[in-house]
C-alpha cells in the first residue's frame, strides 16, 4: 500500500501585495525588521529597544511615503478626477478575507 501525498496549497497563506512599488531601502528595513523580531523571540540576545526603534523607522518610512501620495492626490483632485474617486473607492471598499 503506498500513500500519496496530497500538494500543499499556499494560495491562502500569500500576502496580499502591496498596491505601489515600493524602494529597495524601504523593503531592507522592512526584512531587517522582521530578522530583528525572530532574533528577539527565539534567542532573546537582542534588547528590545533596538527592536523598537527600527520598527518606528519602518512605519514612519511607509508614513511618509503614505502621507505623500495624500498630498500628490489633494493638489491633483480637480483636474484628475478619476485618480481621486480611485483614491476614495480604494479606502472605502472592504475585501473579502
């Protein structure tokens, strides 16, 4: 009797991606982040406000970034109507998850 191994399906563990690019410095803090955590978790060597502040650094980051495509769509919203209502369905539409 031989047992067949059913495929793993990952479909439902993948991130949703991100909706711009973002820059290669951004996604370095980001994963440096992450190293920083599992470090802090399984070998506790790391103090925690080194964990902290590079947290901090990576949400002001994507703050930043956020909070510049804000100002972009505010000076642009009369004459690009469509990238603001755009703008306004992304924040208002909820998705299935």
């Amino acid at each position: 009797m031989s047992l067949k191994m059913a495929p793993f399906d990952r479909s439902h563990t993948k991130k949703p991606a991100w909706k711009q690019p973002i820059s290669a410095s951004i996604r370095n803090l980001i994963t440096q982040k992450g190293k920083l955590l599992k470090q802090y978790i399984h070998i506790k060597t790391l103090r925690y406000c080194f964990l902290t502040k590079n947290r901090n650094i990576v949400r002001n980051k994507t703050k930043q970034i956020d909070r510049f495509n804000q100002n972009e769509i505010a000076k642009d919203c009369k004459d690009n109507l469509k990238r603001f209502w755009k703008y306004v369905k992304a924040k208002t539409t909820r998705t299935n998850q």
